[in-house]
C-alpha cells in the first residue's frame, strides 16, 4: 500500500513541480520515516515517465501548459515559456499583461469556466480562439484535461492544455463556409442560409415583432435587354451596396434569386411603417443611365408561432399586389390578399434578369 504523503508527492510531480532529485529526496526520507514499502525500480519508472513527458511536450513543438486552480496560476512547459518568451510559471495569469496580450481575458475566461464545468467522468474541452502566440493574431484550437482529486466529493485541481494552431484550417473553413452561405454577386445572404437564420429566431418565442421585406427591381429585364448583363450584374451589386448601408447588423439581408431580395428585421414600437419607407425610399436613385424602382411587400409576425415560409408568402402576396398595380411602391400584407404557393427563390429557376 502506497503512503499518503507518496500519493501526494505522485500529485506534485504529475504538475511538474519536483525535479528528479527532489522526487529521489522525498521518497528515501519516507523510506526512513514510515518504512514504505517501494523500490527503487519504481522511482527510477516515475522519474522516467515524467522526463518522457516533459521531452514530448518540447518535441511537439506546440504550446503546453498547465492550469493550477489554488493557487491560481499557469505553469508553462520549458519550450513553450522559451517560445512565448514568458516565466515558466505565472500566478495571477488574468492579471499578467504579457499573458494576456498572448491569450485574451475574455477568451481565457470562457476557458476557465469551461473547465470549472467538466466532471471527472468528461474531463476534456476543446474549444477555439483567435490567440497571438508570436505570429500575430491566429486561430488556436485549445485542448484541456481537467484534473480531480480522488476526494469525495472530487474537488478540481487544475487542467494541462495544449494550445496548436489551426489558423490556416480555420480560415479556409470559414471561407467555404461563407461561399456556402452568401450569394457570390451580391456578397448577401443566399435563400437557404437566410432561411435557417429567420427561421432559428422566430422559433426562439422571445415575443419579438419582426418584419420581412420582400421586394424585386421594376423593369430589371428592360435593362438587361438594353445595356447587356454586366450592366445588369452592376445594378445587383448597386442594390446590394444601398441595402448594406441602411440595414443594421442585426438584420437579414439576403439576394433570394435574379432581381430579388429579402430583409428581415426586429422592430419595437407598434408603428414598422417609417422604418419600412426610410429603407425603400434610399433603395431608389439613379444608377448611370437607369433609374432603380423598386417594389416592395411587407410582412409582420407580431405573434410567436409564425414561420418563414409563411411569413414569405405573405410578404410575396403583398408585393404582387403592388406590381398589379402600378409598380414602385410598397405595400403591407392584409387578411384577404391572395396567397399563391410559396415560390422556390434559387438561382437556377429563373434566368438572370428576368422578371418573374
């Protein structure tokens, strides 16, 4: 049976706190002191797992370092400290301005309640941040083991992570993410990723108003048909600039196909109507040799319980009773307008420029 005080002694060097002597120094004064029965074939094994961990941990060449919850401090590996140019131990790592130009307080948070929320039976996070460990800012996946104490209950003593670099994955990721999403003329959100984006806050039943305006250019196809279909293409890309400006970050813009756009917004208040005619008003305007006109429906979901499909048929119907009448002018969805099939909003349906 292996004495208590071993057992922490085993604690301590698992942390990288004693070098091989002072293991060897510990350990023979227990042999005096309580009799312990342990050889030294099983130091010599101990010291040699943790110089093998120690040469692993230099070889990766990544950041490894580990995380001591009291007291609290972060205790770097020999090649990580010598890369970062920092201590080898840093106690009040929050509080310590070269570590935090290195690994952001906001996102060294999120990663200490990460791993305050393990358990010991699921002792691992991943999680990724953008972190300067010498080469600028980059995309890091950072990996942490938490580690308990086998008290009961089990208290959290701290984590080893490992900081690698994943910028170059990342971005290429994000890209392919982003060419998926976004329509490649317009730079705007494509039908089916506006869809999921609407779609996720109108099921949230956070008692919102939101409003959908959906609208297409008069006359685009005169256009095309006159100018040719770059001239087209700028005209597309004018309006997508127009909508840009006079939405909010918040909003949902979105190109749904040809000459056809979609916003979705959240509005307080009872009143939607000068915020819909301030932004259909700076849609129009003289580009070159052609002026832009547009015609717009408006649909509200006021109530929990609405859905996209829904919300665009209304606005859909509301705009075509517009466009009945006499075009460059937008209107609100009323109980009684006709409600055609929700129409498919792609690319591929209908031919570039062409009304529909």
């Amino acid at each position: 049976m292996i004495a208590p005080d071993l057992i922490e002694d085993l604690k301590i060097i698992s942390r990288g706190e004693a070098e091989a002597h002072d293991l060897s120094e510990s350990v023979q004064s227990m042999f005096k002191v309580d009799g312990t029965d342990v050889t030294r074939r099983m130091v010599k094994l101990i010291e040699h797992e943790r110089m093998k961990f120690k040469y692993l941990a230099d070889i990766s060449h990544e950041i490894t370092f580990e995380y001591v919850a009291l007291p609290e401090m972060i205790k770097l590996s020999d090649w990580s400290a010598e890369s970062l140019r920092l201590p080898s131990s840093i106690v009040n790592p929050l509080e310590n301005n070269d570590w935090c130009k290195i690994f952001p307080p906001e996102h060294f948070k999120e990663l200490l309640g990460d791993i305050r929320a393990t358990t010991p039976q699921k002792e691992v996070v991943t999680r990724q941040f953008v972190l300067n460990t010498g080469s600028g800012e980059r995309w890091n996946k950072v990996i942490a083991k938490a580690m308990w104490s086998e008290d009961e209950p089990p208290q959290l003593e701290g984590a080893i992570c490992k900081i690698i670099d994943v910028n170059d994955t990342t971005v290429t990721l994000k890209q392919l993410e982003r060419r998926a999403e976004h329509d490649a003329l317009s730079g705007l959100f494509n039908h089916d990723a506006a869809r999921r984006r609407v779609q996720k806050l109108l099921s949230a039943k956070m008692g919102s108003k939101y409003a959908l305006l959906l609208f297409d250019i008069d006359d685009f196809k005169q256009a095309n048909d006159k100018f040719g279909h770059l001239f087209g293409d700028s005209v597309i890309e004018t309006v997508a600039d127009r909508i840009r400006k006079n939405t909010r970050n918040t909003d949902i813009a979105a190109r749904l196909g040809g000459d056809e756009f979609m916003i979705f917004m959240e509005y307080g208040g009872t009143d939607i109507k000068p915020l819909v005619d301030r932004i259909f008003r700076k849609l129009m305007g003289d580009y070159r040799d052609f002026n832009i006109r547009v015609s717009m429906g408006v649909a509200c979901a006021e109530d929990d319980g609405c859905d996209f499909d829904t919300l665009l048929g209304q606005a859909d119907a509301a705009m075509y009773s517009v466009k009945k009448n006499k075009k460059d002018d937008y209107a609100f969805y009323r109980k009684g307008m006709k409600l055609g099939e929700v129409r498919s909003f792609t690319l591929k349906d209908h031919k570039e420029g062409e009304d529909v």
